[in-house]
C-alpha cells in the first residue's frame, strides 16, 4: 500500500504544493537451502548445499506525480533494490548485484503522457516481465525456475534496459494497457563484445553499460529496440514480446576474441497465452510460453556463427480457498544450434513447486521448492536477483527450497 510522503523539505515546499511523492515497496525473506551438483566435470566443480537467511528481491519505489491539467500529467519514477539480509549490494554469492548498487539501481525513468498513451526516458524493464502470464515469479515467491530459462541460454540483449525511450498504453487502452515499444542505446558496446572477451578484458553488458566513453575518434554505434504486446480481458490473458540488437562493428578487436570489424546481433521473441479458469478475477489460471532466440557473431570477412534455442514453460495456480495458494511451473529449454547443428546436451529442464499463504493484502507466507535439471552440457542456473550462491559449472543441476515472508508496503 503506498504511503504519502508528507514532510518534504528535502524536496522544498513549493514542490510538495504541486506534485504527489509517494513511497511503497517490497520487503522479502527467506530461510532456505540451495545447491548445484552434478557437474560434468566432477565434484570438485560442485557447490555443496548451504542453509541461508537471505533477501529475495526487496525494494524501495519512489515516485512523483503531478497533474498539468487537461489530462496530461508528469511523472518521475526510481526503484531501488535493497539487501535487508546484509545491508550491503552483493548477493548470496558475495558479488555485486547491479541491482542493489546505488538509487534507481532496478528501475528509473521520467516521463509525460495521459490516460491513453506516456512516454519515458531512462532505465526500463522489459523482456523478463511477464504479468498475468507468470504469477509465481517475485510477486508471490523468492523467483522462479522458468524465468531462468526464459532470461539464461545465449539471452538476449537485456531484460532491463539502460539509455531507453519506451512509449506505453495507458489504462485509457483496456484490455491492452501496458503494451509499449523501446529502443535504447549500447553506449561503448561498440568497443566491447559482450560475453566473448578474453580474460584480460571485461564484456560491456546491459546494466553497466551506462554511458558513451568510448574514447576519441570512435563512436558508440550500438542500439537495441523492442517491443511488448499485452492483453488481458475477462478470463484470457496473453503477451508477444520481440527484441533485436546491433552492437555495430567492433572497434576494438585486439582486447576481444573477434578481429576488428566483427559485430554481435541478437534476435529474440517471445508468445505467450494464458486462462483464468474460475474467472476474470480469479487467481486460478493456467499458461503456456514459448520463447526463441538467435545471436549471431559476423567477422569484418563476413564469415558468420549462428546460435539459436528455444524454450517453452508452463505455469498453473490453483487458489485452494482461505488464503492458501498451491502454484506449479514446468520448462524446457532446448540443445543450441550453431550453424544449425545441435549442441548436444546443451539443453535443461525445471520445475518448481509453491504455497503461498496470504495473511492480508498485503502479506503473506511462502514456501518454494524449485529445480533446474542441465544437460551435460547445459549451464542455466537460479541466478535472477543474485540469488545463487555461486556460478554453476556445466552440467550441475541446481536446487533451492525456502520458507519465507513478503510484506508489500
């Protein structure tokens, strides 16, 4: 439930006069159990399971709104990740969470618009969100198994973009309020392969890619757009989610493993529907996703490395009466193709299984047990919000179960 802020002299008396500043947020925990063995290359790579008090996607939203008459109206939004288990910005893995690093450190934007359309500027979520289509995910639990399959693999550009321009449907839109088109820039990703750089270098990924310095002479030629389709009428629900991105060609190739000249693209979209099977309200539905994904690695010569995998995942919840929720979620994530030859056991599975008892509206108890089963080959791991305690090696399954409690404010 958000509170207004009533004593702003931070913000000066004449703002408050003429601006709305509330504060809400999501207080998480758990105590729980995590784990990641079995990989291909032995037991030394393994990371033994270890009993935890951890945070599980804790924040504090600040927004501002102000009315300019005529139906239009401004608005400022900063969303920032917290760790109360620790107090610092690294997870269960003692390394940093971009997520938790600094203010607006998940989401951050201004903007303008009315009750049918609002543009905004700045660090927006995006291919990871999911809605109606996934209820099982930070709303209800620590996270859950398929969001890693659907976030992992080759990926895609980003799932929280940096340096973006988003236009959304506004709840004037109805049934497809929330839909909205991004694009955004790479900043010095034009200097830096993201995710294939030797060991003397770091990859320029979204999230720390937040600014242009890429020295003289050169240009942060990078970009990325996408879009998000979102329905939601009665008792069916559904979304179509596409993101494409261009790193442009590579200036700096004697720190990365491609020759200069080579650019990285990627391709990625995403379908999903789903059927709330006691009503438009009702918290008993049932879903399907199916996601693809492409990157392509292209060298100044021309020469090209394609790889391309697909996932699909189901979800279930079943509202069982008295505030008791049961949930269940199952995904498969497929072999990679390079060149359309199969990776062979590059692939996974998950499960997850879940209870939720709600106390109020805005609290509840959780328990989750949840699994991803790789291939000898696969490398999908628990990782959404940090909370791994630790890099899987190929072929480790990981599994994690905790009791927790959620307090929305």
């Amino acid at each position: 439930m958000k509170k207004s802020l009533i004593a702003l002299a931070v913000l000066g008396t004449s703002f408050a006069a003429s601006a709305q500043v509330t504060l809400s947020g999501r207080a998480a925990m758990e105590v729980g159990n995590w784990q990641a063995t079995g990989a291909t290359s032995g037991v030394a790579a393994d990371f033994k399971d270890r009993t935890r008090v951890a945070d599980v996607g804790s924040r504090v939203i600040l927004s501002v709104n102000e009315n300019l008459g005529g139906g239009l109206r401004a608005f400022a939004m900063c969303e920032t990740g917290i760790n109360i288990d620790n107090g610092s910005s690294t997870g269960q893995a003692n390394t940093n969470n971009a997520n938790t690093t600094t203010w607006c450190s998940r989401e951050g934007h201004v903007g303008i618009g009315n009750n049918t359309v609002e543009a905004r500027l700045g660090r927006q979520n995006v291919w990871w969100t999911q809605g109606a289509i996934n209820v099982t995910g930070a709303r209800w639990h620590a996270g859950d198994s398929i969001t890693d399959l659907i976030t992992g693999g080759i990926g895609q550009y980003t799932v929280r973009g940096e340096n973006m321009i988003m236009v959304v449907a506004g709840p004037g839109t109805g049934a497809w309020a929330g839909s909205n088109a991004y694009m955004g820039y790479m900043g010095a990703s034009g200097n830096v392969v993201p995710g294939i750089t030797t060991a003397a270098t770091t990859g320029i990924g979204a999230g720390q890619d937040n600014g242009e310095s890429v020295g003289a002479n050169l240009s942060a030629t990078g970009k990325y757009q996408g879009l998000k389709v979102s329905y939601s009428q009665g008792a069916l629900v559904g979304s179509f989610d596409m993101q494409t991105s261009d790193t442009g060609p590579i200036t700096a190739g004697a720190s990365t493993t491609t020759p200069a000249g080579s650019k990285l693209e990627r391709s990625a979209w995403k379908l999903g529907a789903g059927y709330r099977y006691s009503g438009a309200k009702s918290q008993n539905i049932v879903s399907i996703q199916y996601v693809e994904r492409e990157r392509t690695i292209t060298t100044a010569a021309g020469a090209a490395t394609k790889g391309k995998e697909d996932v699909v995942a189901l979800v279930g919840q079943y509202d069982v009466g008295s505030g008791w929720l049961l949930n269940a979620t199952y995904g498969v994530a497929s072999d990679r193709k390079d060149n359309n030859v199969s990776v062979a056991g590059s692939g996974a599975k998950s499960y997850g299984l879940g209870v939720v008892k709600t106390l109020s509206t805005r609290t509840h108890a959780l328990f989750h047990f949840r699994v991803i089963d790789n291939d000898r080959a696969g490398a999908y791991g628990l990782a959404g919000g940090n909370y791994q305690s630790g890099t899987p090696a190929a072929g480790a399954d990981s599994k994690a179960f905790g009791f927790g409690l959620v307090h929305l404010f």
